[in-house]
C-alpha cells in the first residue's frame, strides 16, 4: 500500500520532466512519453485515492476521527485506573489472608497440648 503512495512523487516528478523536455523540444516521441507518464500517473493517483477512501474511518472528518482518538485515549486511562485499583484489592486480600493465616497457626499451636 505504502508503495503507491511512494511512487507518487516519482510518478509526478517524470511527468513535469517530460513536460520540460516536450516544451524545449516537442517531438512525437517526448509527446508519447509524456502520454504515457501522464496516464502512469493518474492511474496511480486513482489506485491511491480507492485505497485511502477503503481505509476505516475514512469516512469520518478530522475533527470526528480525533473526537474518537481522544475518546480512546479517556477509556485507555479509566482501564488502566480500573487495573491499578483492582491490583490494589487484590494484593491487600492477600496480605489479610496472609495475616489470617499467621494467626491461625499461633493459635492452633498454643492449643496444642504438649
């Protein structure tokens, strides 16, 4: 995909070249050429505008594609809120069920008869 629109420049580039070349020079061979470089060119330029209006969300204007960037941005940071809370929870359930633990063996082991 990227190559198409790499090939642009160049494409655009050999067309104002030929263009140059057919104006100081006009024969029918530049005149082909620049026939041909011209159509090379608005082809590519056609495959390149298919490809770009495929894209998702391409039908969105800017303002509604960065609406929707911003708006993953704000869910991202709340999951990740939510992430840290919950890991929060769960290592202090750990240290109670730690602790509970501790004291459950002094008690079993003070009524223990020796």
């Amino acid at each position: 995909m990227t190559a198409i629109y790499e090939s642009l420049l160049l494409k655009l580039v050999t067309v104002l070249e030929l263009t140059q070349q057919s104006e100081s020079t006009p024969t029918t061979q530049t005149r082909q050429a620049l026939v041909q470089a011209t159509t090379d060119f608005r082809e590519s330029l056609k495959q390149a505008k298919e490809l770009a209006s495929t894209l998702p969300g391409g039908e969105l204007s800017v303002d509604e594609q960065e609406d929707v960037i911003e708006m993953l941005f704000r869910l991202r940071d709340r999951k990740q809120q939510q992430l840290a809370e919950f890991a929060a929870n769960v290592q202090s359930m750990f240290a109670a069920t730690a602790a509970e633990g501790v004291m459950m063996d002094v008690d079993s082991t003070a009524s223990t008869p020796s």
